[in-house]
C-alpha cells in the first residue's frame, strides 16, 4: 500500500511540474499589498497530496505568495496544525485576522473559494 501511495504521488508530482501553471501578472502596487496579507496565511499540507496540489496550483495561478508548511517533513507544523486546527487532515489554511484571532480552514474547495472571494475580486479565481 505504501508503494501504491508512493508510486501516485510521483505521477501527482510529476504531472504538476510538467503542467506547471501560469502566475497571473498584477500591477505591482497591488501585488504588494496582497503580498502583506498572504504573509498572514499558512498552507499546511504535503507534496504529494493531489488535495493540496490542486490548493497549490491555484494558489500559483493567481500568484498568491502564501507559506507551506509540510506536515510530513515537520514534526512542529505537525504540532501546530494538530494543536490549532484539530485535526491532522491536509490541505488546512491558517488564517491570522487582523484583530489577532486565528482561524484554520480545512476543505481545498473552502480554501479556494476562501482565497477567491478575498483576493480575486477583479476576475475569479482561475482554478483548475
Ligand atoms: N475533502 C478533502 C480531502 C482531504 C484529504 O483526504 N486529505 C488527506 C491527504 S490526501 C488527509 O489528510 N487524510 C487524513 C484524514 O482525513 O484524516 C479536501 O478536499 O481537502
């Protein structure tokens, strides 16, 4: 079972590279200031989880510089994801609010729709 999930993962992986997407171009004022507020998101997931690539790669398309941190690599946002989301489920946004509250967000299509509707205003998302 764990060849069959490694032998996927390279495929998902591999797929992703080749069929990298195109980052949307912004006016550079206005990729600054979306940069500030993705400095307040987290992405915890892994490489090979097909969940998160698809958070991945709509994050890539719409040039949304948000961290990722890798449950399988790191035992601390292991920790961190358990201890604040709950649950040990990925892809999972971390959100800090600007009035210092944190949210964490499981679900790829909540996280994408999430990042659609705050950062996307001027064009929807483009997802897959
Ligand atoms: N419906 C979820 C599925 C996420 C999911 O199944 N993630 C797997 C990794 S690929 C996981 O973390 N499983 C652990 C669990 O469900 O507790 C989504 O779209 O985000």
């Amino acid at each position: 079972m764990a060849i069959i999930r490694r032998v996927l993962g390279a495929f998902i992986l591999f797929f992703d590279w080749v069929f990298t997407p195109k980052s949307l171009v912004r006016d550079v004022d206005l990729q600054q200031e979306i940069d500030a507020q993705t400095d307040k998101l987290s992405l915890y997931q892994y490489a090979a989880c097909p969940f998160c690539v698809k958070v991945r790669r709509a994050m890539k398309r719409n040039s949304l510089a948000i961290r990722t941190c890798d449950v399988n690599r790191s035992d601390t946002s292991r920790e961190e994801l358990l201890s604040g989301g709950g649950r040990l489920k990925v892809p999972c946004l971390k959100i800090e609010e600007e009035d210092g509250s944190v949210r964490w967000m499981y679900e790829s299509s909540d996280i994408i729709d999430y990042l659609s509707s705050r950062f996307c205003n001027e064009s929807a998302l483009i997802s897959e």
